[in-house]
C-alpha cells in the first residue's frame, strides 16, 4: 500500500466515524457478550454517559432498567437468522428512558424511540456484533397519540346526549339490538325500562325550558347513582328514558324501577327560587321467546309504560302484569 493510499483510508476513517458522532441517531455496537464496543455522541449526550465510562462493560450493568431477558431474546434471534429486527414505540416506548429534550413536544415525559437490530458480519462470515440505531420519534408518538385521543374524544361525543350526558338515541338503540341478539343467542335474561317524566309539559309552562332541561339533567343524573354498570341507560327523546339491564330478569329490572321512581319522587329541584317536583311513570319489559327483534322488545316496554300512565302514573308496570 502506498503512503498515499494510507492516507486516503485514514481520512476516510476519520470521515466515517466523525459521521458516526455526529448523526442524530443513537448508535451502540456490542460484542457477543453484551459489552459496549461503540457509544457514539447521541448516546453520550442524551444518557449522561459518556463514552469513556461504558465502553467494554455490559449495557445491563450501565441501564439496568433494561429488560434483560427482553433484549437477549431479540439479539439471539438477530445473530441466529443474520437478519435485522426491530421494535416500536408502539410496542416498547423506548430501549434507555431518555428526557424529551425537544421544545414542540414538551408534554412528552420522555423520548419515544424505535430501535433496530443489525447483525454484524465478520470477515469470517460470523456475526459476532450486534448494531443497534435508537431514532427519536417522540413527535411522530405525540402526534399520533393526540390524534388517537381527538378520534376517541369525538367518537364519544358522536353517541353522547349533550345535555344528559348519557348515550344518545341513536347509539343507545344500537346498543339495544346489540343485547337482544346477544341474548338471543346465549338464552340469558335480559330486560329492559322505559321511563319517562309525568306532566314535564307543565315544567316546561310554569318555569320554562330552562327549568325543564334542568329537571332533565337531574333525572338522568339519578339514573347514573341507581344502575350498575353492566347496565346502559339513554336519553330516549325528550323527557323519556331508557336502560338496558343485562342478565337480569323481570322481578329484578322491576326492583331497580322501583329505587329509581322512589328516588325521582323525593328530589328537590331549586331553579330560581323556585322548587320543582316531579315524577316518573316506568315500563319494564323481560325479553322473552315471543318477541321477535329489538323493536318488539320496545313495544312491550313502551305499552308497559303506557299503562303505567294511564293507571295514575308515579308507577312502575311490568308487561308480563299483563300476560
């Protein structure tokens, strides 16, 4: 080799590992043994260690919040296929726990990172190193988690009634035919209320709508304190309601009615110095044989509620009273 040619190699060197320093990615070789061989300046500046005090020990004994038995997995594959492999933020938020350093990410407690493993080959053939790249993709996981929790915040609000917070109609009754063809199929009881508040045209007359929506919202938030939550009550339209109540029979839904009416008819409501009392007439309907789909199952508990007004209302009315 001429002294040219030894030169041109050694600038090339220098060239190749001031690169390796200075890309912005985290860059660790290890032997077979797990001990550091390369720790190039990403890693030094963003674990606190530097070069100096890592190089030739084992990663474990540096970071031993490392899942040992994890990443020993992984590299075994790595050398036994001699081929890459890689893991996500997704799956593991991060290899080493970094602080989020970047200013347009601050509500990142750390740096996401995807890392990926590289066989690396000897002369010989054998892979006796294995390379690993750390890349910051805290942005990209700030991003993407924000968007996640936006699609669930307006998913939620898509079957959510304003006012009650309780599902709305269309979702409510979604959920409805959802439990009928669950019950259907498993031959487990299932029931089914239907409320709603007596004389409401008469609030909405004396104090107002306003008067009247508070009235609402105070009805459904008795609704929240007397199910359980297996159960899925909903804003049905106006002043009426409804609750699905799995595995659960008649004689159950009717004593759950019962608490629900009782409490109703003991509530004070203060708007504008004014009290306002009232109360609510319920239907409860056990889905049985007889009933064909979800809307049949509406029906009976809809007539149930009927007679529950028309016999006086402030009353609870089973339609098997009727059978």
């Amino acid at each position: 080799m001429t002294t040219r040619s030894a030169k041109i190699e050694i600038t090339e060197l220098h060239w190749m590992m001031d690169m390796l320093q200075s890309i912005d990615v985290g860059l660790i070789v290890l032997d077979g043994d797990y001990h550091v061989q390369v720790w190039n300046s990403f890693m030094a500046n963003h674990s606190g260690v530097p070069a100096k005090d890592i190089i030739g020990k084992k990663l474990f004994e540096i970071f031993a919040d490392i899942s040992e038995e994890w990443f020993k997995r992984k590299a075994e594959s790595v050398v036994l296929l001699n081929c890459r492999s890689f893991t996500t933020w997704e799956q593991r938020p991060y290899l080493i726990k970094f602080k989020n350093y970047r200013p347009i990410t601050g509500p990142a407690e750390f740096m996401y990172q995807n890392v990926t493993f590289i066989p690396l080959t000897s002369v010989d053939g054998t892979v006796n190193h294995i390379g690993i790249i750390i890349y910051d993709v805290t942005d990209s996981a700030i991003n993407g988690g924000e968007l996640e929790k936006a699609n669930s915040t307006l998913q939620e609000l898509s079957r959510t009634d304003h006012l009650t917070k309780l599902h709305n109609r269309g979702y409510w009754e979604a959920r409805l035919q959802e439990e009928f063809l669950r019950s259907k199929r498993t031959g487990q009881p299932c029931s089914l209320i239907l409320f709603d508040i007596d004389y409401f045209k008469n609030v909405n007359d004396a104090y107002g709508h306003q008067a009247g929506d508070e009235v609402i919202r105070l009805t459904a938030d008795q609704v929240r304190k007397k199910v359980r939550a297996t159960d899925i009550p909903g804003r049905y339209g106006g002043e009426e309601f409804g609750i699905i109540l799995i595995d659960t029979s008649a004689d159950s839904a009717r004593y759950l009615a019962e608490r629900l009416r009782k409490a109703i008819e003991t509530m004070s409501i203060e708007y504008e110095g004014c009290e306002i009392c009232c109360t609510i007439s319920l239907g409860v309907a056990e889905l049985s044989d007889r009933i064909e789909d979800y809307r049949d199952w509406l029906a009976c508990a809809d007539q149930a509620l009927y007679r529950a007004k028309k016999s006086g209302r402030n009353r609870v009315v089973a339609h098997e009273d009727a059978d």
